[in-house]
C-alpha cells in the first residue's frame, strides 16, 4: 500500500509541471526581429574586436595583452561602479596573468579625470571611456588638454622654461548618481 501511495504522489507531482510546461511558446519579449538581434550581436563582437586589437596595437608590454586588457578594464568598471570585492577579485586574477598593476592605477586615475562626461544610465559612454583611458591613461578632458599644450610650447626649445603661472582649481566633477 505504501508503494502505491508514494506513486501516486510523484504522478501528481510530476503532472503538475507537465501541464505548467504546456502551451504554446512566449513570443520574444526584445521587440526587435532576430535578423536585427543577430547583427547587432555581431557588430558589437566586431568591435570588442577591434578594442582589444587597437590595445594591442598601441599598448607596448603586457598590458596590451587580450587577457590584462579585458580584466584590467573590467577591474576599472569594477571600480568606478563601486564594486570593490568583485574588483579585487578580478585584480587577483590580473595580477596572475602577470600584467602590470600600474596600468590599472593609471587608467583609472584618467577615467577619474573624465567623471563628469560618464552618464551613469548609458552604460556605453563609460564602457568607452575605460577602453580610450585603458589605450591612453594619460588623456585629458578637453579643458585641460587645451590648457596643456599652451604650457607645453612655453617650456619649448633652450629657453629656460618660464615660472609656471598658478592654474584656476577646476571644479570638481560631480560624483554619479545612485
């Protein structure tokens, strides 16, 4: 008797999800054809890509290498979003590969520099600042890179280079909202 019960009852448990799992399939929540979903897919490999060969391409050493170049600018996203243990996680991981930790100090020390320009709802505009600040840490915003090469072309040739005239403090960059 007791075989019998313990039966029935996994026909009704198992019953119960059979006709949960019946019906016809939930149509593609994205709205978009899977032609388009498809293209985009591989427009944006392609360009993922391009990134890490760009990387490679300007980056002398290790740091241009694919493996320290995607966690070392996941490890400056980590960063910037405040997701400090997942960060550090991955900087063990990038420190394994044996790419140079100073790299992520300075990229991250530009993207700091760019804070103002990152809207925090648009993940790509910061996806695409971490690649330019990873390919170049030492860019600057448009303000201060014009400031620059005018104190630059003062200190040119053999002249002795002019007392450095005290820049105006810049404003800080506001931090993104939460």
């Amino acid at each position: 008797m007791r075989h019998v019960a313990v039966a029935g009852l996994a026909l009704l448990i198992g019953s119960g999800s059979v006709f949960a799992q019946s019906g016809t399939p939930a149509p593609d929540q994205s709205g978009k054809p899977p032609a388009a979903n498809a293209a985009d897919a591989t427009k944006d490999n392609q360009r993922k890509t391009d990134e890490f060969v760009e990387a490679a391409q300007v980056i002398n050493g290790p740091a241009g290498n694919p493996e320290c170049v995607w966690l070392g600018r996941r490890v400056v996203s980590l960063m910037w979003r405040d997701d400090l243990d997942t960060a550090f996680r991955h900087l063990d991981l990038y420190d394994r590969f044996g790419c140079p930790g100073g790299h992520v100090q300075a990229a991250f020390r530009c993207l700091t520099r760019f804070g103002g320009q990152i809207d925090p709802k648009v993940a790509e505009t910061l996806s695409s600042r971490v690649h330019a600040c990873w390919v170049n840490p030492g860019a600057q915003p448009q303000a201060a890179a014009a400031a620059t090469p005018a104190a630059a072309s003062a200190t040119a040739g053999n002249a002795a280079p002019a007392p450095a005239a005290t820049p105006a403090p810049a404003a800080s960059p506001t931090p993104p909202a939460k």
